[in-house]
C-alpha cells in the first residue's frame, strides 16, 4: 500500500515527460501543473469544477485539475494545452473558426475538444457533442465559435 | 488549494483499505474514504471538513468491476459515473448517471462517491431503489451482500470504517420499460428540483424520486396511489403528492411549494406516457 505523509517526491507523466515532484498529499494537480512546472496554460476559474477552465486530459479523458489530487495522478498520462504543441487539429480549428474572444476558457475547451476527438474519432450524435462542451464556460460567450471549432475535426465524409 | 495537509493511502486490497482506515483512526487522523474525489476536495477547500488523511480506493480491482453475466450486472463503487454510461448495461442508471453534474466531472465523479456523498441527491440511489439492488460491503464482518434497501434511508448507513465494494442490480433491470426526467430550475446542468426514476415491473410502476424531499426516496404508498387504475391520472397525482415522507424541500432553487408543482407536472407527464404504452 501507498502511503504518503508530509512533502514526497512522486512522479509525474505530463505532456510525456516524466518529472519528479516534490508535492503535498494535499496539492491540487492544477497548483502542481502551473507553480512547480510552469504549465500555466490549465486556468484557475472558479477553482470549484464548475467552469471548467483547468481542464486538462488524464488518459485520454477531460478532468477538471482543481479537483484532482497531485498524487493520485501519479502513473497516468496527463495532457495539457502545451503537450498539443501549437499545431493540433483542434487548435488550428480554434484558430480557424476564431473560437474565442478574451482567451481565458480556451485551454479547457481546447482539452475538452481533443478528447472528444480522441474518445470519438468519427463524427458523434449532436447531443454527444453538446454534452462535452457544456462542462465549460466561456464568459465571452463564443458558444457559437466553439461549435463551428468542433465541426472543422469532422469533416464532412466522417458523417455517418 | 487545501489549506491543510493529510495522509494520502492508496490500498491495492480490500483489506489493506480496512486496516488503514483503523490504524489512522487509532492515530487520530479522523480518515475518510476518497475515490472521484470531486465532493472531498471542494469540502476541504471550503473548511467544511478537514481530515487528517483519505484512503483512495480506486485502484482496488473489487472496486472496479464493470461486467455483465447472466443474472446480475456488477458495478464497482469506483467506477465513474462516465464509465457507467459508456457501459450502457443499464440504460435507467445510464440515464441518471448522464444527468449528475457535467459530462467532465462524470469522467471523475464515482458510484460509490455519489452514494455516500454529503450532497442530498444521490441520484444513482434510483435505479438501485427501484431494481431490488444488492449492494457489497467491506468492513468488520469482511465481504458481504445485503439488499441495498436495508443499509439505505436516504443516505448510507455504514459502519465505522466500512465501504462500498460494488452495487449489484438483476438481469430485468436491463430489459425493463423505464422513465427518467429531471427537472431543474434554470441550467440542465443542476442539482434537481425533482428527479424521477421509473421502472416497470410486470406491470406495476416503480418510482423513486430525489430533490423533493430532503433525501431521495421510494414509497410503497405513493406506488399504490400511482398504479390504482381505478382513478383518474389527476387524482392518481393528487393522492401521491400528498403522500411524501415529509415535507417538500426548500432552497434558493425552489421553495417546497414549487416543488411540489413540478411533481405533480412531472407524475402527470409520467401517468400519460405510461397508460399510452409510452414507457
């Protein structure tokens, strides 16, 4: 069994680097991410998980990192905006359909949408869709844009 | 952040689960069992409680099965509510499980978790209530399956130091004619002012509801009112409305007046589908 007490030194798999951290049992992976490794593109919003905007993916799947445990993501691949390098298909989609305004929800539903993608390949029912992206918020309310982003990853001959 | 420090346990055994959960206890940690983790951390930031160590059973393989036999589907208490969902074994609890919370956090939020939470809902209670489920326990008396309606009033009543292992529900469960709807006051994403769950079973109507009351309930009473063929939809709505357990909650999302409205609306909608063969 696992037990760790006080400050301990566990590994992190981020962007697909493995990096040794000193952290509490009590650090959220969102404090880890931005303070001990600069990855600062997960937002703290609302710091409750209702917003949305720390999403980041862990094994293929969105998790909202305020209310993730540092710790309990050891051994599991976590991915942030900065793992997707500037050039993936949902970023030049995003650029492309200008989903976003001030900017500051971008990094979740940039997260959001590439696991989508990851987990749906193919072109998903409009309420699969709809359902991912309402675990955001965007106070700028580029919904619209954001849906436009979302059906740039699916070209038209991926329809069922 | 969490203002204060705690232990952290990761068991790979049901039995080292239940050992550490006694040894930090006997050191005064006042521990609590963590899975999803989503209710535990926003109350620790919060101040609302403060542990002195958690215990996360997720990575116990008990605690993670997910598999359909014959008879019985099994649910491990660590299984996400998406893992559920993506499951589609059941398509009432897919449903229920669909509507807690958003889609990102039903990738963290757990079964065990939502059942044993300190939030009122519990909506994965309802499907449980209406199918006859068993529920596995782990504790002072090791392994063992009771109904789930004998260790739930509401809320669960475990004892110290014991957890939730798996949820067991029958074959017909999968097969059975079945209703959710969820009402709330504004978002679809909310907690509910009424949340019901239907099933048929051999002809008869099951319902349990949650938001209405302080807890999340089934009542033979209001089933009785509900399934008397020889009253009118409208007195059938009537007659079970006034039969809840207690009075109807009431918070800043709908006072137990409104509450109650949307009831009866939403045993009307349910009465009309079910006797237009809808369900």
């Amino acid at each position: 069994m696992i037990r760790y007490e006080g400050k301990t030194v566990i590994k992190l798999t981020v962007n697909g680097s493995v990096h040794e951290l000193a952290v509490r049992p009590s650090d959220l992976l969102l404090d880890v991410l931005r303070e001990q490794l600069g990855l600062t593109a997960a937002k703290p919003g609302c710091k409750n998980g209702d917003c949305g905007a720390c999403t980041v993916v862990i094994d293929g799947w969105p998790a909202k990192s305020c209310l993730v445990l540092a710790v309990e993501a050891e051994g599991h691949a976590i991915l942030t905006v900065e793992g997707l390098g500037g050039t993936a298909a949902v970023q030049r989609a995003f650029v492309e359909e200008n989903a976003f305004q001030c900017g500051y929800c971008t990094s979740g539903f940039l997260m959001v949408c590439h696991a989508l993608q990851t987990q749906h390949p193919t072109l998903p029912e409009e309420y699969v869709i709809e359902e991912w992206l309402a675990s955001n918020v965007c106070r700028c309310t580029s919904y619209e844009e954001i849906r436009a982003a979302v059906g740039r990853l699916y070209p038209p001959e991926d329809a069922p | 952040m969490i203002p204060f420090n705690f232990v952290y346990c990761r068991p790979a055994t049901l039995e080292q689960a239940y050992e550490a959960f006694g040894q930090l206890q006997a050191e005064g940690k006042n521990p609590v069992y963590y899975a999803g983790g989503s209710e535990v951390i926003t109350l620790c930031r919060a101040g609302s409680i403060a542990p002195g160590a958690v215990i996360d059973l997720k990575e116990i393989p008990e605690c993670r099965v997910l598999s359909a036999d014959r008879e019985d589907l099994h649910f491990g208490a660590a299984r996400t509510l998406n893992d559920i969902k993506e499951s589609r074994l059941v398509p009432l609890l897919t449903l229920c499980c669909g509507r807690i919370a958003d889609h990102t956090n039903q990738c963290r939020i757990t079964l065990g978790g939502n059942l044993c939470g300190t939030i009122l809902y519990r909506e994965t209670c309802l499907p449980l209530l209406l199918a006859d489920a068993t529920v596995t326990l782990f504790g002072g008396r090791g392994l063992h399956a009771v109904p789930f309606q004998s260790v739930f009033d509401g809320r669960m009543q475990l004892e110290a130091g014991e957890f939730i292992v798996e949820v067991g529900l029958p074959g017909w469960a999968a097969q059975a004619p079945h209703w959710h709807i969820k009402r709330t006051t504004n978002e679809k994403i909310d907690y509910p002012l009424v949340s019901l769950a239907a099933l048929c079973k051999d002809g008869r109507l099951r319902v349990a509801l949650s938001g209405v009351c302080s807890y999340p309930f089934r009542s033979a009473e209001i089933e009785d009112v509900l399934n008397d063929s020889s009253l009118s939809i409208e007195r059938r709505v009537e007659g079970a409305a006034a039969l809840l357990p207690e009075p109807a909650y009431s918070d800043v999302r709908g006072s137990g007046q409104y509450r109650v409205f949307v009831l009866k609306n939403t045993l009307q909608t349910l009465l009309e589908a079910f006797s237009n063969d809808q369900i």
